[in-house]
C-alpha cells in the first residue's frame, strides 16, 4: 500500500520525536511491504520564523493532498508575546479545523513494565486501557459569541457552549464503532444535571446506541467521573465527551498511566486523519535528545490503525513498544534511581529493532 504522508515537525522536541516516529514507519513499510512517501511541512513557531504565518498555505495544501498528517507538537517562548491569531497554538487549532478532525481520540493504556510510573498504587492501574473519544469542533473552545467587554473594573467575559444534534451523533457513533471492537462499553460524561448541552447530549447519544445493541452505555456526571477515573481507572473502556471536558478527562486519564512523553492521539472524522503526541514543544528539554519519542511513535500506530486500516502494522508498533519497555529501555521522563536513562534516538532505535525481530528481519 502506498502511505502518503504530510510530516509536520513544528517546534522544540516536535522534530526530535517525530524524526524516530518516521523511522518506525519506514521500518514497518519495509516489513510489511507498504511504500511510504513524506512531504515534511511547516507548522507552527517554525512556520512564523520562516514565513510569518503559523499554518501557511502550502502546509494546509499538504495535508490535504496527503492520506494522513503526522505532527510532532508546536508551541515556542519566543512568540509567547505575539497576537492571539500568530501564535504557533493558532495554526495547530487552525489545522484540525481545516482537516474536518472532529474526534479526538485519546487513548490512555498502562504498559505493564511501567506501572511504577503511575502515582496511583500498581494494583489500582494495572491493566488501565481507555479510550477517550473527545468531541474537538465544538463547545465553549468554539462557541460565538465571546468577548471581554466593558470598562476596567466591571469587565464581563462571556464564552459560549453550543451542541447541535448533529455533531453530537457523529462523535458518538465514533465511540460506538470503536468500543464494538473494544470491550464493548462506553462511558458518555455529561453534566445533565445543570446544562441544556449535556441535557441534549444525553438524548441524542441514548438515541445512537440503539443501533448498537451489542455496546453497553451508562452516564456520569463529568464531577464524578473524574473521581472515579483515579479511583477505579481499569473499569473504563470508551468514554465519550464534549470537548472541554474531554480536554481536561485526557490529560488526568493520562496522569494516571504515567508520563506525558507516553500518549498518543488522533483526530479524525474529516478526509485527512491527524496524529500526534499529546505532549507539547518541551522547551526546557528541546534540543537535548533526552525527549521521550514514544508518544510519537505510539501516534503512528494510531496513524496506521485509523487512516489505513493496517491493524497489524499498528499492532506490531505497540507490542514493540511494549516489548522495548520489558526489556527496561527508560528514557529521562521514565527513568527511576538507578535505572540509566536512553537518548531519543537509542529509544527509536530500539522499538525499530523491536519491529524487525517481531517480523523476523
Ligand atoms: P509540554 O507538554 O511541552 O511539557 C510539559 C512537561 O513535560 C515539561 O517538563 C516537558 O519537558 C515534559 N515533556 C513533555 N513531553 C515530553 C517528552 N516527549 N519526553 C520527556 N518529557 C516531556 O507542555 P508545556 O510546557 O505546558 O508547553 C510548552 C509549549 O508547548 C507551549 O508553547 C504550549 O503552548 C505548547 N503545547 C503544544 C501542544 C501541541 O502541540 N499539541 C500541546 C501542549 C502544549
């Protein structure tokens, strides 16, 4: 199969992780008998520097003539002072709305080799595997109006929070499809209890799951679901929520499993899927080769697995993954007392060994 790809490094370690992210690939083509073609773009801090917009035109052209978009992060101090609009973080928002990427999906698994990195006791993580399914387009991130207004001292802020029916049954029938191949439960997280939104949300995703009478659906108010993802994190299986909701349930999920170098995402929904690791740009770690390559690398499985279809090439990344942890493979981030941390390249190095053994090269 021919993987055309749009390679968006972007800034701080985004370069660094996505570089062993696309020697993973190249080794899973190679493997498995795919061809992979690369078109490396522009994004964010990187984009500004070179041509004063964070996501300039040929960049989006790109991605949307490409089968997928694997980017590494964005974000840099030195626009931390720019307009709202020419920040590096504006042509990453800009982007999923342009690739139509209204599902995030986030998954949050705890490898056994690494259970010591949670801060919750082994027992209570051991065997964690959930799948965050976030509604990305929408919500208060999105909804008109928004301003600040008035006179110093008696400013008012408004942000608005908007759900139609419609974009609210496409992101569940994406959780109901994957939790059919999952373990056949999702989770919809609301607060019905005080908000029209939720309140419609509620309806509209009861509605869905009759025509997925195989997949079990409860409720839970965001409040409480949040207590009980420390509490009890292996019960979860798919969780679906609105966007700022899901926004803040990812990262604590992602807490829970251990380091933020780990997690992967994916958004899609649109033509073109987009992936990338859910950390940022690191600056205090850029440039070092200490970064934590794995979240990219778990990202291309994702890549793999949702625009390709090519379950066994994904699979064969994460047992890679997995095994490389086994065998005690720590980078920083990882690395406990007296366990010698690995380079970013070293970690690359050792998943593409991973792939290659596990197909017999
Ligand atoms: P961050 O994720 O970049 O870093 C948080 C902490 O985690 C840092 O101490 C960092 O060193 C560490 N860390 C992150 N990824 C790591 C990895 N792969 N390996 C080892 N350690 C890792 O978040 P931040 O510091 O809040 O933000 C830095 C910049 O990144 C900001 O400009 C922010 O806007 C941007 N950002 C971008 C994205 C994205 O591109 N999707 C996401 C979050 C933040």
């Amino acid at each position: 199969m021919l993987l055309k790809l749009t390679i968006l490094p972007g800034d701080g370690i985004g370069p660094e992780v996505t570089e062993q992210a696309v020697f993973v690939l190249q080794a899973i083509a190679d493997a498995f008998g795919h061809r992979l073609q690369l078109q490396q773009k522009n994004i964010g801090g990187a984009a500004l520097a070179a041509v004063e917009d964070p996501l300039p035109a040929d960049t989006i052209q790109a991605c949307l003539s490409s089968s997928a978009v694997l980017l590494g992060a964005v974000g840099s101090p030195a626009f931390d002072h720019y307009p709202n609009h020419l920040r590096p973080e504006a042509g990453l928002l800009r982007l999923r709305r342009e690739l139509g990427a209204y599902a995030n999906l986030r998954p949050a698994i705890c490898f056994p080799a690494l259970e010591d990195c949670s801060p919750l006791r082994a027992d209570l993580v051991r065997g964690t595997d959930i799948m965050i399914v976030r509604e990305l387009l929408g919500g208060l991130y999105f909804g008109e109006p928004r301003s600040i207004s008035g006179s110093a001292g008696s400013r008012v802020a408004t942000n608005t929070m908007t759900y139609g029916e419609q974009a609210i049954a496409r992101i569940a029938r994406i959780a109901f499809d994957l939790a059919a191949k999952r373990r056949n439960k999702v989770l919809s997280v609301d607060k019905a209890n005080v908000l029209e939104c939720s309140r419609l949300w509620r309806e509209v995703v009861i509605r869905c799951a009759k025509d997925y009478p195989g997949v079990q659906l409860s409720h839970m108010y965001v409040d409480s679901a949040a207590m009980s993802l420390v509490q009890r994190p292996k019960d979860f299986d798919v969780v679906l929520t609105e966007n700022m909701f899901g926004d803040i349930l990812s990262d604590q999920a992602g807490g829970v499993v251990g380091s933020l170098g780990l997690l992967a995402s994916a958004s899609i929904g649109g033509p073109v899927g987009l992936y990338e690791p859910v950390h940022g740009s690191a600056p205090d770690i850029a440039g070092k080769g200490i970064a934590n390559p794995l979240g990219a690398i778990l990202s291309a499985a994702l890549l793999l697995r949702h625009s390709f279809q090519l379950e066994r090439e994904a699979a064969c990344i994460e047992n890679a993954v997995s095994s490389v942890l086994n065998q005690g493979a720590r980078t920083t981030d990882l690395a406990r007392a007296g366990q010698t941390p690995v380079s970013a390249s070293a970690m690359g190095r050792n998943v593409v060994e991973a792939v290659k053994k596990s197909v017999g090269k």
